[in-house]
C-alpha cells in the first residue's frame, strides 16, 4: 500500500487506555506490555507470566504513586488461540509477539466496539486520537498494519498468524484505487512510541458510547 494512499484512508488513530493516564503517557509514552517490564526491571516468573502468558484482568505493575496498569487479554485465552493459530506459532510465542507491540484502531468505529464490549462498557477510558500523517511520516520504518483484531478470538477463532502483520509497503492495495484489498483494522510498532504526546490531536474521557468530556493536552 502507498503511504500517501494509507494516510487519506486513515486520517486518524486510536488508541484506549485507562482511565486517567493521560499525563503519565504524556511523560513516559505509549508503553508495550514488554517496554513496562523492563521499565520495572521484571524478572523471574513475574515476567515470564506477564510477557507470555495468558492475562485474564488486569494487572498493577509497580507500587502506588509509580505504576502502571497492563489490560487484560480476556478475549484471547489460549485454548481459542491453539485454534486460531496457523503458521505452527503457540500460544505463548503469539502472547509475546502481542506484548512486545502497541497498538493503535485504524478506524473509529471498532474503537467503539470495543468499548462498548462487556467487559469495558461499564468503565471509563481515556481514548487517544493521533494524527496519522505527521506520526507516519515519523514512523513509517517501525509501523506494522494488521486486517484484524490480533488479539480477540471471539465470537470466532479466526485463522492468524506472524504474517498477518505487514508494514505499509507489504499490505496488499487495490491497483487502480490504491485502496486496501482489506481493510487496515490495527496499526502497531514495536514496544514503544515514546513521543506520542507530539502526535495526538485529542482526549476524550469516553464510557461505552458515551463521551464523557475532553481531557486537555
């Protein structure tokens, strides 16, 4: 795909975080599940657990007044991903593979869907729009797209594998529009984006489908 064709098609990202941790990710960044552990110098069976293993809730790493919180992985529990995986990766191998990434939605309305999923509709988050081309043109060595949700087995453990995540110039493009063949569904890099203050737009404090306020920048 043509990177000038990608950022007409996805003018913004999206990326959903807990409530309130706009100013820590204004300091510190957008942090992978691995940038975190080494962040707090993880070891051990800790970090085996974290790194890859299956994560049913969320977890506190750190003490109080210096921590972060990782998300759960609920919606891919491994018995649903030995189903899902094609290419001979385990499940292990994929939980460090998604741990080790950021990832940004490609296109508002499966933000919303997920926010609006069982598990989150309840809860509040702080949801981040970032510019896509000034990000991009910064980026564009270290972004990875995806067709899917890489990480949610549900309602159906759809096939995936290490191929599914392309970089720009791999992801198969329509030859006369440009356009995807697939629709771009997750944009990530690799661990972590520790400028991302300098690409995001907005903030919104959001409840399932409700916007609740803007959080300044």
């Amino acid at each position: 795909m043509d990177l000038d064709k990608f950022i007409k098609h996805y003018p913004k990202l999206y990326h959903m975080a807990e409530a309130g941790t706009w100013p820590s990710i204004k300091r510190y960044g957008l942090l992978s599940t691995l940038a975190v552990i080494d962040r707090y110098n993880l070891t051990g069976a800790q970090r085996l657990a974290l790194e890859a293993q299956h994560r049913p809730s969320k977890v506190t790493v750190g003490r109080p007044g210096n921590s972060i919180v990782l998300r759960d992985q609920i919606p891919m529990p491994p018995k649903r991903l030995v189903d899902a995986l094609i290419d001979g990766t385990t499940p292990a191998e994929w939980y460090r593979l998604i741990n080790g990434k950021v990832f940004m939605w490609a296109e508002e309305h499966r933000l919303f869907k997920l926010l609006n999923a069982r598990a989150y509709k309840k809860l509040t988050h702080d949801v981040l729009t970032i510019d896509t081309e000034s990000f991009v043109r910064d980026y564009e060595k270290k972004i990875m797209l995806c067709r899917m949700n890489s990480g949610n087995t549900f309602p159906m453990p759809h096939a995936r594998g290490i191929k599914d995540f392309m970089t720009i110039d791999e992801y198969p493009a329509r030859p006369k529009s440009g356009a995807p063949v697939k629709k771009v569904v997750e944009v990530v890099t690799d661990y972590c984006i520790p400028n991302i203050k300098d690409y995001v737009i907005e903030v919104r404090s959001i409840q399932g489908q409700k916007v609740l306020g803007i959080i300044g920048l």
